[in-house]
C-alpha cells in the first residue's frame, strides 16, 4: 500500500515537472527580441551586437538593393532578381499567401511588412503557419503611425527565437 502510494506521488511528479518544462519552454519560444529602430540607427546596431546578432548582415539587407519579392493583395505581384533574399508585403491581408510553398521563399532571410493603418493590428501572422522561409533571420515592420513593441507582439505569433524583430516608425514626407 505504502509503495503504490510512493509510485504514485512519484507519477504526479514527474508529470508536473513535464507539464512544467513544456510551459516554460513556450514562454520562451514567445518572448524573442523585439527592437525600435529610431532615427538614431547606431543604438540599434548596439542592442543588436550586445545580442550577438548579425547587425552587418540586417543593414545590408534593409538598406541595400537585395533580390526582392513582392506582394500585395495576396499575389505575387513582382519578383526582381534571382534567388530573392527579401520579401515585401504590402499588406496583411497577404498573409495567408506565406502559408502556402513556395520554392523562392527558401532563401528569403528578411520579410518587411508594411502597416498601412491602425486596423492592420487585427490581423496575425502565425509563423508555425508560414512554408518554405528555411533562412527567415529577420522580419522588419514599419509604419506611418505610432505603434509599440506589445502591438508587434500580438501580430507576429510563435516566432522562433533564430528571428529577430525590428519595428520603425515612418514619418510621412
């Protein structure tokens, strides 16, 4: 009586700290790093190198001319250059296209989304959902509005920690 007892308290526990791995695991799949990117672009650079990540390798394909796909209203609508190593979407209602293969996707190491308005924010993007981003190392979100780090949190779902995040804020001309 007394063994069986011993085993299944030993059961209960040994559950419980399962069930307890797994949760803690999740939370640290959901907190990954999420940056600003203001006017001053040197102190990003330092967050991003305190936090070991490729900061010569984001700026080049932010800034520089990269093989790019684009889409908008849930269509490819143009792709320039081989072996697209960037994906601009347009708009959020293009989402559900990420979510079926796509051999060019393979190489894409940065997706930029760009915000149109306030109500954009209703949409998610599921990333366990997306096919084919085998390199995805960055995803970049602007927008012509003032938004924070908890709105790009509620959009962008189950980002794996290898992606890094940067939001900016893009004041119209």
């Amino acid at each position: 009586m007394k063994s069986e007892l011993y085993n299944n308290v030993k059961k209960t526990l040994f559950k419980t700290l399962l069930l307890s791995i797994f949760i803690f695991s999740m939370q640290l799949k959901a907190q990954h790093n999420i940056y600003h990117l203001t006017d001053n672009k040197d102190l990003l650079v330092n967050q991003l190198k305190n936090d070991a990540i490729d900061t010569d390798r984001f700026i080049h394909l932010l800034e520089d001319l990269n093989s790019t796909i684009y889409i908008a209203n849930n269509r490819i609508i143009n792709t320039y250059g081989k072996e697209p190593l960037e994906l601009v979407l347009s708009d959020v209602q293009s989402f559900n296209l990420l979510k079926t293969y796509n051999a060019e996707f393979n190489k894409i190491e940065l997706i930029r989304i760009n915000i149109q308005n306030k109500d954009d924010f209703k949409y998610s993007l599921d990333l366990d959902h997306i096919k084919g981003f085998n390199n995805l190392k960055y995803i970049y979100i602007s927008a012509p509005f003032s938004f924070n780090a908890q709105q790009v949190r509620d959009l962008l779902m189950n980002v794996d920690s290898r992606v890094t995040i940067i939001f900016q804020i893009i004041n119209p001309a």
